[in-house]
C-alpha cells in the first residue's frame, strides 16, 4: 500500500486538535489552581476521529495525549 504525501496530514490535525482543545478545557475548568474539568472535549474529538478516520489517526491521537500532557507537567 503506497502513502500519498497528505497521508499523515488528518493525523496531524487530530493531534493539533486534542492540544488546543485540551488547552480550552483546562481553562475553563480551572479555579484557583485546582483543575475540575467536568466536559474534557479532546476525548470526544479523539472518539469521533477514531469512529471516523480508523487506525491511521491513532497516532495523532497519541502524539495530541503526549504534547499535551508534557506541556501541562
């Protein structure tokens, strides 16, 4: 199975959208240092890109889970 060029470019913007998303909830949900969040949106983008895109945005998903969890410390 060839890969055209724009193969990882879904996967890319998966992982761009688990991060910002990710940022948005956090701040929303958070109240003096303690984070609560109670709708975490980057779950529900990476279910529905799951559902939709198949294993080939599985790792968009991880690299977005992994950027945002070592940007968050």
């Amino acid at each position: 199975m060839k890969l055209s060029p724009q193969a990882p470019l879904p996967a890319l913007m998966v992982a761009l959208a688990y991060v910002l998303l990710g940022y948005a909830s956090f701040l929303t949900a958070s109240s003096h240092g303690i984070v609560t969040p109670v709708v975490f949106l980057p779950e529900g983008v990476a279910l529905a890109a799951g559902i939709l895109g198949g294993p080939r945005i599985a790792s968009g998903v991880f690299i977005g889970q992994l950027l945002f969890a070592l940007s968050r410390g």
